[in-house]
C-alpha cells in the first residue's frame, strides 16, 4: 500500500532540532522506530517531526508548472482562474478532474505523511524516561501530536470521506488497508485526540508557532461545525459544542483583529494578534511561503521573482459580489490590479484582479524569499464559527454573535447589522466568510458541509447539487468527494470502490 510507504518513511526521518527553528537547522541525527534514546530534546523531536508536513498544505505539484496543492481548493471553488495551463485549472473549471489529476495525490500522500509522524510520537514519547522530562512535558507534547494528527485526517475526511484508519507505526509494507466511513475517523481518531489534547497544559497562545490551547479549541469548533453539517449530519448538539470551542477562544483573550489588512502581510505579525494557528516559513531557508509568488500576475515583471505564476486569481463575478464601499474589495487590500514595474517604476496595470493576501513586499521587491506564514485558523474565522454555530444550537442569533459579525463588518467598513431571523442571519454569516476568508483554503470547505453556494451573479444562494459556475458547469453529488488517487487504488485494491462517479 504506497500510502504506508509513505507512513513508514516519514516515521524514519525524524529530525532532532527545537520547532522554532527546524526550518533553519541541519539534520543532527534520524530516529527510527528502533531507536534507543531517552532525553528531552529527543522527545521534543518526536513532537516538532508532526509539524513539517503542515507544509504539505502549499507544496508543490510535480509535473505543473505553477501547481500547488493549496490551488485545488481555490479552483473547485468555481470563483477562480489562472493564467496558467500547466497547472491543471481546466479539468477542475469543466470538472472533468478524475483519479490521476493533479492535486489529488498530493493531498493524499502529504497528509498521510504527517499522520505518519504524529503516530510515532504518540508511541515514542510515554516511554522516554529522562531527567527533567516531566509527565506534565509529555501530556503537553502529546497533545501537540494528536493535535496535528486530527487536522491532518480532519483533511482528508473532507477531501476523500471514507479513508484508511492508521493510528499506529507499521512495521512493515504489506498491509493493505480498507477505508473506514468518515464518520468513524470522526468518532474514534478526529474528536477523541483533540478531546484529549483540551486536557493539557498548553498555552492559550503561543508565539512560536507550536499548537497552543487557542489551536486546539478552534479546530475543535471547526470540526464539531462540520460534523453538525450536510456531510455527517451529527445533530444539534455539535452546534452547541462547536459553539462552546470558539466563545473559549474569544473570551480567553491572546487574540484580536488587526486594525488593518495589510496588517497580516506583515512578517513582523507572524504567530500574533489575529493569527492563532499558522504554518512557518522562514525566509532564510529553502522553506519559504510559496504563495507570493505563486499569486503574483504572470509575466507582469513587477518583482524579481524568475517566475510569477499567475496560478490562481479570482473571478471578476467574485470581486463584483463584494459590497459596494468594503475595504476588503479595495486596492491593495485582499486584491490588487496594478504595481510598479520592478524595472522602469511605472505603474503596471494587469489583465485582471489578483489576490494581494500574500504579497511579501520585501520578498517582492528585494528578497525573493516569502517571510509570510500560511494561516490556518485566525480569529475572524473564531468569530464566524461562534456566530454560525451558536445561531444553529439556540434558534436565533444572540448578541453575541451579532456583535461578532458586526466586528468582521466594521473592519470592511460596512454598516452594523441588527437583528435578523434564523436563516437571514445564517446567509449573512455564509456570506462574510465567503469575503473574509476567501482564497484561505476554507470557501470549498463550507460549500460542502452547507450544501449551499453562493450566487455571484444573481446574489442568491444556490443549492450545491444544481449551481452552476460562471464558466458554465454544474456541479453533481460527483463533487462532493475528490476521488481515492489512482496510484493508491493501483496498489491496495481494497480502497475501492471509489467515490460515486470515479
């Protein structure tokens, strides 16, 4: 089974070195399974080794010129675009995409990678006996461990569904595993190890780009707001639940909205104010955020990067759906249409609209080199989930959530709000995630738990089964599960059948 190749590789490539600066040191030594070793800067190895394929989130695609895995979830969004043809767009635009596109085993294998890792910490690290190696360190480190795990199969659950349940380090490739229903990798590995992972000391926040507190409850409120929803259908009661994860997150404090967007394309902001869980990159080393240049306008020479890919842009139906006077939709805010020509400093005007959400000014202008960290949770997405959720579990939005929605409008410079019905509210909390968080990975993500797709021509929601994009296709129940990659299935049989309509 290759993804257990890649389970039994990543369990021995473990790198010692602290997670503030893996990015940065050289390899020391590599730990296996097998490995007789008992210190604390082995343990927090074993911990740091699960964070490195966060990385995977942006990693590039062999054979695509421009391709990352990031591009996938933007693409079958149906709202982008891309100057590029090696990437891929088309199959996904007419979604003709099938089990040997691009993307689709990336994402696969990348998670299943970090999965990997985790497991071998949650089995090395209880039995590490050493001196000032506290059982309070090892909770703290495993809860980092389960912690990443769960994200990595929350991933790959909303991805593929049903898919192999591995908790433990193989000991050897011939294991051909079957896929376990998406609800099961919920019920047994997902919840249970970030319920565990609430159990420890961690900080509420934690500068260093390690899980903290803050992490763990917002991925909770995320899971438990997607297992209410259309793909498991978990009940009421997960609304409440998710609810009570992000209310801890804002009311704990160690976290606020930046006064200004620009404010999270900023280096110097990285693992602070609004960010709570973020991918590193450092622009020191080869690991640098690939986003910057991979969203700069292809071939527009305004920076001296070799290579400006143009790989996603949004739609100008998208960028039109945006209300009229949001700061967000305004020049160098979350898009740009122009900049000075890295060579002559006249202004450059693109073809289109392009995302400015990762423009690195410096790596742009000087460097080539992003300093920018992914986000994968802030607390405007926090506010989003307590207003979405709570909504659902009391009937009504209350003045909480109403407070919260009215924050996210306010920073747009949009009018407050007041009290709407149910679903009124529920739409208008659909619709500032669309704008706040676009392009962040998380629009395909809603689009399937809701089941519904927001119409940027008409301005209607549309049902999911039914909508069609503006380049003219229609999306089937097809849509709602990527499929198993072809070079898994080729080689463990038992992964199949494969999601309906592949």
């Amino acid at each position: 089974m290759k993804v257990l190749r890649h389970i039994v590789l990543a369990s021995s490539l473990l790198t010692l070195g602290s997670c503030k600066d893996f990015l940065k040191e050289n390899p020391t030594g590599f730990l296996t399974p097998e490995s007789n070793v008992s210190s604390v800067k082995v343990a927090q190895a074993y911990a740091n080794a699960g964070y490195a394929n966060l990385q995977g989130l942006l990693a590039g695609q062999s054979g695509s010129y421009g391709g990352n895995t990031w591009n996938l979830l933007e693409f079958m969004t149906g709202k982008a675009n891309s100057d590029l043809g090696q990437t891929g767009f088309i199959n996904f635009e007419n979604l003709s995409y099938n089990n040997t596109s691009f993307y689709v085993d990336t994402w696969w294998q990348q998670m299943y990678l970090g999965i990997g890792a985790c497991n071998l910490a949650i089995q090395s690290i209880p039995t590490i006996n050493a001196s000032g190696l506290t059982d309070a360190q090892k909770t703290n480190m495993l809860a980092q461990a389960r912690t990443l795990r769960a994200l990595y199969y929350f991933y790959l659950v909303r991805l593929y569904g049903a898919v192999p349940s591995v908790t433990t380090v193989p000991t050897n490739l011939n294991l051909n595993l079957p896929r376990t229903p998406a609800k099961d990798i919920y019920d047994k590995i997902i919840i249970p190890d970030l319920l565990l992972a609430e159990k420890s000391t961690l900080p509420w926040q934690d500068n260093t780009g390690r899980v903290s507190m803050g992490a763990v409850e917002s991925i909770l409120a995320d899971v438990y707001l997607t297992y209410a929803g259309a793909a498991i259908n978990g009940g009421a009661q997960n609304y409440a639940e998710s609810a009570k994860r992000s209310l801890n997150v804002i009311q704990n404090g160690g976290y606020s909205l930046f006064p200004t967007y620009t404010a999270m394309i900023n280096p110097a902001n990285k693992n602070t104010g609004e960010f709570i869980f973020q991918v590193q990159y450092a622009a020191s080393v080869p690991s640098t955020n690939p986003l910057t240049s991979l969203t700069i306008p292809n071939y527009s020479g305004i920076s001296k990067y070799a290579d400006e890919y143009g790989s996603v842009y949004p739609t100008p139906q998208f960028v039109k759906s945006f209300p009229a006077g949001d700061k967000r939709a305004q020049e160098k805010q979350f898009f740009f249409t122009s900049y000075p020509s890295i060579k002559t400093g006249q202004t450059v005007t693109f073809k289109n609209t392009y995302i400015y959400k990762w423009f690195d000014v410096n790596a742009v202008t000087n460097t080539i080199k992003s300093d920018l960290n992914y986000t994968l949770y802030r607390l405007a997405d926090v506010y989003l989930m307590y207003a979405e959720a709570s909504n659902r579990a009391e009937g009504s939005p209350n003045a909480s959530a109403i407070d919260y929605v009215n924050r996210i409008r306010a920073r747009a410079t949009l009018a407050p709000i007041g009290n709407l019905s149910q679903t009124d509210f529920e739409q208008e909390v659909w619709l500032q995630r669309y704008f706040e968080l676009c392009f962040e990975n998380k629009m395909w993500f809603d689009m399937v738990r809701t089941r519904k797709v927001h119409n940027d021509v008409t301005g209607n929601w549309d049902d999911f089964v039914g909508h069609k994009t503006v380049f003219g296709f229609t999306f089937t129940e097809k849509q709602l599960l990527f499929p198993v990659p072809k070079q898994e299935s080729d080689v463990n049989p038992n992964l199949l059948p494969n999601n309906p309509g592949f």
